[in-house]
C-alpha cells in the first residue's frame, strides 16, 4: 500500500520535508493520498480494495495520534494532581519537626543544636566537623565510637565561638581495620513555612529551607 502511495514523487518529498526526520503525519498522510486520487490515470483508476486500504491506514494513524493525545492530557492531570497533593503536605507540616536528607545545620547559640546521621554496618570512631559556606572547618570536636544507625548527635563545644547562622556539617567515621565507614548525613528542623520554587514545595525553618521531596520522616513529639 505505501508503495502506491509513494509512486507520486514531488507530493511524498514535499510531506517527508515538512516533518523533522521525514515522519510523517495524517495531514500529510491525507495530503498524499488526495494527490494521488487527483493524479491517477483515468484509464486506470485505483484499484478500490487498494483504496480501501489506504482508508483503514489512515484511519488507524488518527486513532493512533487521539490516543498518544489522550495520554499526554492524561500524564498533565497527573502531575497537576501530584502538584496539588505536594502543596497540601508542604503545608501540613508547617510546626512539625522533620527529618530531612541534608548536611544543613542552623545554629542559633541556645547551645541545644543536634544533628542526626545514619552510620553504616560496623560503626567506629567519628569526629564532627562543622563548616562554613565556603567549606572552611570552623568548629569541630571528636564523638567517640558510634555504632551502626541512626544517630542524634550534638553539636556541642563544636559550636560554642560560632555566629548564629547557617552553616553544614560533616561526620567522618574510621572503623577498626582503618577503612572510613559510609555516613549519610540527615537535618532534623522545625518546620516555620513554605515557599514555592519552581522545583515544587520548599520548606523554611529558620536560616534553612529544603525541598519537601528531601523529607524522609515527619516527627511526632512525644
């Protein structure tokens, strides 16, 4: 069927060079076979099962297109739909403390600062180290032995001289044979507000904001 199709040379160049790479689209699936139908030899008219065909093609190609729309329609409400849920969480927890994937600490000079980190299989010795926005150490102090887990964590002596601000903090672990142990760093914050980044949600608390989607725990005070 195609090949009959594209028998009228100057109609297929000009539809494959109107569509990026030569695919081409019902308009110009129509457009074909309309120019064929006004070239045809009237001698020798297309065959009618050859016509009909070219019909069904077409008609599949529409179906096709309406439902690679009804699919595109369908993945917009979903993410409007996801938008509206994330907004309503974001809010949800405004006043709750959180748990969040992040190296971020505030310190406010109350002197209760803490920080929470997951320590992988075996533990070992650690030291905390804070740091400033250019990567300067500027507090730091050793913790002893940390076993494996989660672990809170203050921030002590490590930030006795520092200005209240926004700082990061890292926690090193060597374990018993030398090897340093994986640490994954976690902010746990209280939770003052929400801004909207083009990124989705942003939650506010104090001196740090973080994305809602880095959230891994809500805290319920006891």
């Amino acid at each position: 069927m195609i090949g009959s199709i594209t028998g009228v040379g100057s109609a297929v160049t000009t539809a494959e060079s109107s569509k990026p790479g030569g695919v081409m689209g019902k308009d110009e699936f129509l457009q074909l076979l309309v120019t064929q139908l006004k070239h045809q030899d009237p001698m020798n008219p297309m065959n009618a099962e050859e016509f009909a065909a070219q019909l069904a093609q077409f008609s599949s190609l529409e179906q096709l297109i309406q439902i690679n729309d009804n699919l595109k329609e369908q993945q917009g409400l979903s993410t409007a739909v996801m938008e509206v849920i994330n907004a309503s969480s974001a809010l949800g927890v405004i006043g709750k403390d959180v748990l969040a994937l992040g190296d971020g600490v505030g310190v406010t000079g109350s002197g209760d600062e803490t920080v929470t980190v997951g320590v992988g299989e075996g533990g070992g010795m650690a030291v905390l180290r804070i740091l400033d926005d250019a990567g300067n150490e500027v507090g730091s102090r050793e913790l002893g032995y940390l076993g494996a887990g989660r672990q809170e964590i203050a921030l002590g002596d490590a930030a006795q001289d520092l200005e209240p601000g926004r700082y990061r903090f890292q926690v090193k672990v060597v374990g018993d044979t030398g090897a340093p142990v994986e640490v994954q760093s976690f902010a746990r914050m209280q939770i003052d507000g929400v801004r909207y980044g083009p990124g989705g949600p942003v939650l506010i608390s104090g001196t740090l904001e973080i994305p809602l989607s880095s959230v891994v725990e809500v805290i319920t005070r006891g």
